[in-house]
C-alpha cells in the first residue's frame, strides 16, 4: 500500500508538472549578461570603431532595473511585441544594476532606454515610454517598422 502511494505520488507530481511547465520555447524575450551581449549582439572590445551586429534577427535591447516602475511597465508590452513579432525580431533585457559596464558603454543615464538594433547599418537608441501601454506600444511598433523591419 505504501508503495503505491508513492508511485502514485510521483506520477501524479510529473504529470502537474508538465501541465504547468513553461517551455523554453515560449520564451521570446532572453536576459543578456556581457559575455551574451559580446556573442549575441557586438563585441565591443574586437570592434570598438565599427558597429557589427551579430546576430540573424533585427533586435530590440531593453536597458532595465528591477526597481524601475517605467521599466516595469514597458517590459509586459516588449513580452507581447516579442511574440506578435517572433521570427522576425528578437527581444533582449540587460539588467542595468548587474551589467553596468555594458550599460556605461551606451552612456546609459536613464532607464528604461532602448537599443534598436537593424540587420544593417547602426543602432538607435531611445529611452522612456508614454503616458499609457497603449501609447507605449504604439511608440514600440512605430520603432519596430521604421528601424528593424524596413
């Protein structure tokens, strides 16, 4: 008896933990460290005078802190844009707090700031949001098809 409620224990616990596992897949926007950002982005210490983006996808660099409510803000909206734009775009986050030698060499002095990186040619930087989600999103996918998908 007490063997197969243990069998029955941990058959029940796979399954629960499949139904509300998340998959990896379903993560659109990655968190960068600098050795990501050097890999995935530009290595700004072999190409300090030319910009050579890496990557295979137009992306977007979300410059945040945790502490930041601006920042809070944008990054649900930046979460849905990653999805609505998957495939085509990349979203990625660099955490300003334990990253402050990346977000220094973008002179980074307010967040949420925001690099808009296109498969060719240079990268634009903005910061800030709007005054609601709905302006905010506006304002993202303004930047989205000017820059990234143009």
């Amino acid at each position: 008896m007490k063997k197969t409620k243990i069998v029955l224990s941990l058959i029940l616990s796979i399954w629960f933990s499949n139904i509300y596992a998340v998959k990896t897949d379903d993560v659109v926007v990655q968190k960068l460290t600098k050795a990501d950002f050097y890999q995935k982005i530009m290595d700004l210490e072999k190409s300090s005078n030319a910009w050579k983006y890496n990557g295979k996808l137009p992306c977007i660099v979300d410059f945040y802190a945790d502490w930041c409510g601006p920042c809070r803000q944008a990054s649900p909206i930046l979460d849905e844009l990653a999805q609505k734009y998957k495939g085509q775009i990349v979203v990625y986050k660099v955490n300003t707090d334990q990253e402050k030698e990346l977000a220094g060499a973008f002179r980074i002095q307010s967040i949420p700031a925001f690099l808009w990186v296109p498969l060719n040619g240079k990268p634009t930087t903005s910061s800030g949001i709007a005054n609601s989600k709905e302006e905010t999103r506006a304002m993202f996918e303004k930047m989205i098809k000017e820059i990234l998908l143009k």
